[in-house]
C-alpha cells in the first residue's frame, strides 16, 4: 500500500453513504491501518447529494480536509452526473460504479473526458432488491458497495467488513452481509479509460 489512500464516496441521502464510509473505515482499522471517514452533505433529505470521505493510511497522523484528488471514487447511485464526480481522481486510480447495463449512457459526459483511471461497476441496486435491502421504494445499498470497495481496494478483508457491518448494523444483518459478500463477488472492470 501506499503512504495514504483517498476515497471519495458519492451517493444520495437514504442510501446509507455515511454508515458506509465508517464501516470501511472501521473494517481497515481491523486489518492494522489507520482510517479515518467523514462526510458532508447539506440539507437532510432522502435523496438529496451527499459526498463522503475516507482515509486509509500507515500513519496515525492524517489530514482533517477534504479529499481532492482521491486515489477511488465510489459512486453509489449513477443517477448522479457532472464533470465534478470525477474531478481530481488521479491517474491509474479506480472509479467505482453501481450501475448495470447501459450506465455509460448517464456518465457519457464523464467518460468523454481526458483521464486515466480503471473502471469497475457492481449491480448494487439489483443485489440490494434481492436481499430485500430497501426502506420504501429506495434500495439500501451500502453493505454492496462496501463488499465491492474491499475487494477492489484489497484494504479490507470480507471477514473484516462482516465483523464491522455486525457492530454497525441492527436491521437484517444476515441478509447485510450476504449482500456485501455477493458485492465483493461481483464487482467487475469494465474497462480502462484510456482517450
């Protein structure tokens, strides 16, 4: 691992973002680095923007500032659009996607532009119905996304990420866990942006 990792979380409110980015944290923590996670949003409405944060590092010591040139940027809903989604991800980093067939069409503006990064996609949102993960008609699908940002990052075992969903988690925690293992299981490159 590098000195530090930066995530940048992008989802909506009711989606269980910031649960999310503590999970992770907690779950990096377990496998002996340093991780802090927070996160910023503005008015607390289900469905509204909100952007999380994580950092993962050797050292105990690590800014407290966003992160602008995150190493992941993990995007929980891929409704979400705008050059500003992927501003910063650095070269060679990973942009996470929930999205299924014909998610290009959404990110078609993102995906035009000149960068370098290596593109994986999981079908949370189908993963999520099919554990009955949802309040309403919003799938929860965090405990997907966090199966698929171990797997990819390689910071956080699945046994790591169970322990940590089972401390964090008081609703369906079995069917939490079968949904991040069947993330961690599923999540696939789709290709390398290279233009």
């Amino acid at each position: 691992m590098k000195e530090m990792l930066e995530f940048r979380l992008h989802g909506r409110g009711g989606q269980g973002i910031v649960v999310a980015a503590s999970i992770f944290a907690e779950a990096v923590f377990l496998e002996g680095y340093y991780a802090r996670a927070f996160s910023l949003f503005g008015a607390e409405r289900r469905g509204a923007p909100v952007t999380a944060f994580i950092r993962v590092s050797k050292n105990r010591l690590m800014p407290r500032s966003r992160i602008y040139q995150p190493d992941y940027v993990v995007v929980f809903d891929s409704t979400i659009t705008g050059s500003t989604l992927i501003a910063g991800l650095k070269e060679e980093g990973t942009l996470l996607i929930n999205g299924k067939e014909g998610w290009e069409d959404n990110m078609a503006g993102i995906l035009a532009q000149d960068n370098r990064f290596k593109i994986m996609t999981v079908d949370a949102t189908e993963i999520a119905w099919k554990h009955k993960l949802a309040i309403g008609s919003f799938p929860m699908v965090n405990t997907v996304m966090l199966g698929s940002m171990g797997r990819i990052s390689g910071l956080a075992s699945l046994e790591n990420l169970v322990v940590s969903i089972k401390k964090r988690v008081s609703v369906s925690v079995d069917a939490n866990i079968s949904a991040a293992t069947e993330g961690y299981e599923s999540v696939k490159e789709v290709g390398r942006l290279v233009t």
